[in-house]
C-alpha cells in the first residue's frame, strides 16, 4: 500500500496543478490553497481506509466483533510489542490526520478544533460500522474511534496557523 501510495504521487500532484489551473482562469481566487486541500483530504485519507477495508483471513465467514470499552483495546496493545504499539498507534492517528489538515484549509466551515473532532469521529464510526456491517474479520472498536478522531484533532492543530488566516473569510465554494 506504501509504495502505491508513493507511485501515485505524481498523479496527486498533476490533479492540485490541473485543478489550480482551471480555477485560476476562472477567477477563483486561493486557488492553489483550494486545490490543494482537496487532493490533500483525499490523497491523505483514501490509502487508510482502503488497509483498513481490507478484508481478514476469515471474511464473511465469522461474525463482526464489537469491542465497546473505551480503552481497553488500547491497554492490551500497549501491553505488546513495541513495534505492534508504535505501527497500531501510529496508524490508527494517521487514518484522518489528512481530513484535519486540509478540511479547515478548504472549508472555512470546518475551521475550528471541535467541528474537525466531530467531522472525524463520523467518518470513524461509519468505518467502524463498515467493518462490521460487511464482516471484514475486523474488530470493530471504539478504541479506534478514539484514536482516529484524536489523530485529526492534533492534525488539525499542527495546521492551525495556516487555516486561522482563512476561517474568518467567506465560504471557498
């Protein structure tokens, strides 16, 4: 999936310059930032939840598990292998990180904190919900909602700076 996600690159690039370029002879102005943030959310975002789509040993043939205690998934892995910590941790805080990056850049809507912790724990249950609904093989855990939503907020942080400036101004539709 890493190396998919590199090779296609280029192809993410291309889409912000051709996207900037029609905006830009139309007259839209911040049309680079718009551009941008679009493929950002969608190049950032896509590649997490297809691995996270994917399918276990056991699809279809046994029953979605649910695991609702808030912490408990995330204790048992702590209590793992560093590298199993660090891979599950850190993946988990990556899958919507792109959303609370470029969300508030391309919708002055979504420029605070709170509305990019809502937007992502949304997006997190509906995956969460996939997994079980479609029988992936796949614990379906609010542990991961947690963490998911925890990622897009520090994402959404990091970005402050850049999405202040715009949140002020008038929706960039």
């Amino acid at each position: 999936m890493a190396l998919i996600t590199v090779a296609v690159l280029p192809l993410a690039a291309l889409a912000v310059w051709a996207l900037a370029r029609r905006r830009s002879a139309t007259g839209t102005t911040s049309a680079w930032r718009m551009s941008l943030a679009e493929v950002g959310i969608v190049y950032g975002t896509v590649p997490w939840v297809w691995m996270i789509m994917l399918p276990g040993a056991q699809a279809g043939a046994v029953p979605g598990r649910v695991s609702l205690v808030p912490l408990k998934d995330l204790l048992t892995v702590v209590a793992g292998e560093p590298l199993t910590v660090t891979v599950q941790v850190v993946g988990n805080l990556l899958v919507f990180a792109a959303l609370g990056v470029f969300a508030p850049l391309r919708f002055a809507a979504l420029a605070s904190v709170p509305r990019i912790l809502a937007l992502a724990a949304g997006c997190s249950v509906l995956v969460e919900t996939a997994q079980y609904v479609l029988r992936l093989d796949r614990v379906s855990s609010v542990d991961d909602v947690l963490l998911n939503t925890a990622g897009a907020g520090l994402a959404a942080l990091a970005s402050r700076r850049w999405w202040r400036t715009t949140a002020g101004s008038a929706w960039c539709g």
